[in-house]
C-alpha cells in the first residue's frame, strides 16, 4: 500500500501524542529497537476491517513507530484474560459490542474517554446514533460502526411469491407453510437478536421490561410449533435456506448486501425489510483498558485519534461497517477499494441507501435493550422457548 498525504496530515495533528508515546518506557512496552507494542483484542469478530484495512494503515502512518499485535476472543474471554492479567497486563484496546461494553464498565475495566479524550476520539463528529450511545454508556467506549442489527427477512424467491413485510403476515405465512421457517438461538445470533427484539415492537412491549413481553412470548410460542429446531450458529440457519429446507430466515441488511456482494447468497434468495417495527442498532466500540502505563495510554490514544477520524472510519463501508464519524463518506475510500464498494452498494436494499451512500433512516431506529433486561430476555428466550425442542 503506497503512501498517502492525508496521512501525512494524520500524523502532523497527532504529533503532541508521538512525542509522548517517544518520551515513554520502550522496553516496558513490549518494543525493540525503539518500536512500540501495542496490542488490540476484537471481542466482535470484524477481523476483515480492523485486522486486515485499519491496523496496516496505522503501522504505515506511524512509520513503523507501532507495531500492533491483534487477538480475538469472545467478550468474556477478553474480560477473563484483562481481569487474570491483572495491573501488568498486556492488552491496551479492547474492540467490543453491545454486550463487552457494559460488561466491562461493570467490571471496572475500561477507562472512561469522555471527556478527558473527547478530541482524541474526534467525539464532535460523531453521528446522532453514536452520540446517542455514547450518552447510553456514558462515554466509556468511542463507537465505530453504527449500522443496523436487522430485522429483514432473506427468503427464497422459487417458492415465495409474496414474502411476508409484517410479523403478522409473517405469522399467517407460517400458518400456511409449516416448517418453512426457522430462526436460530436469541443468544448466539445477530439476525435472530435483531427478528426478536423487533417483533418485541411490533408486539407493543417493551424489550427494556422483559416481565411485560407476554403478546411476544405467545407469538414465538405459535410459531415455534412448527420450527423443527433453533441452529445454534447463524450460518446453519442460512444454509437450511439455500439447502431448501426452509424458506425464510432473518437476516441483517448489511451483512446480507455484504453476502450478496462477494455472492456467498444463492442469485435466487432475496431480502425484504419488515415494515411494522424499527431497525435494532447493533455498534462496535473502542475501548481502553484502565490504568495503562503513561507509553501505553500514549500509544493507545494515538491509535484512537488514526481509527476513529473520517477517514479511516470511511473505509469500513467496504466491508458494510456504517460509520460513527458523520464526516465519513464513501469517496473518502481508499482507489483499491472502490470497486469492491461499488459492487457492495449495488446489492444494498433500497431502503438503506440514499444513491450511493449506505445509511439506516432516520426515525427508523432504535437503540439495543439495557445489558440487565438483554441477559434476562435471552434466559427468558431459552426457558419459554427453546426448551419446548
């Protein structure tokens, strides 16, 4: 990847946190030879944006002053590895969802960014669904997608004809065509999170006040009567549909683009969007973890400052990320991406893009359930529901 200017321009604006990050213990850091370790853990998979698109740009802009180590693992297992580290831990940014971030706040783990780092985390350019997680959690996680969790309904155009666009249709369609649909576990699946906590709308409930979801809990039930059984993994439940076992599953409309895109979805499965409730946001944050040594606290703020601005958030829309910065736009990508967002936005539903610019509504979403009542619906879920299997 060549070098560009803009990024000559990054590291100019950014030149008070280098020379802290310089003035630091080097060797404390994990470095040699002058160069700095940083070291990120995705707790939300997004490997193909973070791992493979923003980190080589950084370690390119910094000159190679940063080399960053990159690890996965699942929010608890990140939690346990930060909580068993102790003080002399090795992780400095953590990449988490809309479960890692709370937990971790419970936990005492991560370090509040607003509005001590309000500048570095660019907090003024946020969007209105940034903005409004950020008041949500209280400034402790700098967001970087903000894109929607669902629901849509991906389904299989030889035999649907009509495909449902309410849950009500949705449950005569059932009705009509008996073990034709499925969804997979609440728990483990974004497309089923998004389908439950949508019909939870379109019920009229509440998802915040789990005790008063009976009209919910009676639909799942009915429908549920003719589900063979819920997938544990989400990819189970699309390969039940391009199999033709079923076929109508959920999905997210984002990630179904992206999967029409680079044509893991058969050419004869469409999507359509449920008209009767509002689109569930499911983001990705940075977060730092608390009490760093003063180099890495440098280095992982410097960091911060390259991943969060427009420029760098814009190239998540190659890999269908909405991004949090407003000021992120899709002209801002990189040449050697284009095409490949060029071929995604073609395959984007209608009623999330304006011309060639991806986007969720406004008015057409709703923030993801407080982290108490999402772990008490998802119980919930396993008792009423699955345990009827």
């Amino acid at each position: 990847m060549k070098k560009r200017n803009w990024l000559f321009l990054t590291i100019i604006m950014s030149i008070s946190l280098l020379l802290s990050a310089c003035g630091g213990s080097q060797k404390s850091s994990g470095g040699k030879d002058g160069q700095i370790t940083l070291t990120i853990y995705s707790a939300a998979g997004g490997d193909e944006y973070y791992n493979d698109i923003v980190i080589p740009m950084f370690e390119e802009a910094t000159d190679g002053k940063y080399k960053v180590e990159y690890g996965r693992g699942t929010p608890q297992e990140v939690i346990n590895k930060i909580k068993s580290q102790g003080k002399n831990g090795t992780i400095d940014l953590v990449v988490t969802g809309l479960d890692g971030l709370p937990l971790g706040i419970e936990e005492g783990l991560w370090e509040q960014l607003l509005p001590t780092y309000s500048e570095e985390v660019h907090s003024e350019e946020w969007n209105e669904i940034g903005q409004a997680y950020i008041d949500k959690f209280e400034g402790y996680g700098a967001p970087v997608t903000t894109g929607s969790g669902g629901p849509i309904l991906m389904y299989n155009t030889k035999t649907v004809k009509n495909p449902p666009k309410t849950y009500e249709e949705l449950r005569e369609w059932i009705k009509e065509n008996p073990g034709k649909f499925t969804y997979p576990a609440v728990p483990s699946s974004g497309p089923a999170r998004g389908f439950f906590f949508g019909l939870v709308q379109a019920m009229g409930e509440d998802f915040n006040n789990p005790s008063s979801l009976d009209k919910t809990w009676d639909y799942l039930t009915e429908i549920g009567e003719t589900i063979e059984y819920y997938p544990t993994k989400t990819s189970d439940s699309f390969d039940l549909l391009y199999e033709g076992a079923v076929d109508i599953v959920p999905h997210t409309p984002f990630w179904y683009a992206d999967n029409k895109a680079i044509k893991t979805i058969p050419p004869h499965i469409e999507a359509v969007k449920l008209e009767d409730t509002k689109q569930v946001i499911d983001s990705h944050f940075y977060v730092m973890v608390k009490d760093l040594p003063e180099d890495r606290k440098n280095a992982a703020l410097e960091f911060l400052k390259f991943a969060t601005s427009k420029e760098i958030q814009a190239q998540g829309y190659v890999r269908g990320f909405l991004p949090a910065n407003s000021l992120a736009t899709p002209d801002m990508l990189e040449p050697e991406y284009q095409e490949s967002y060029k071929t995604l936005v073609e395959s984007v539903m209608p009623e999330f893009k304006e011309g060639d610019t991806m986007k969720v509504q406004e008015d057409d979403w709703v923030l993801f359930p407080d982290l108490q009542p999402t772990n008490e619906l998802y119980g919930l879920w396993e008792e009423k529901i699955q345990a009827l299997k």
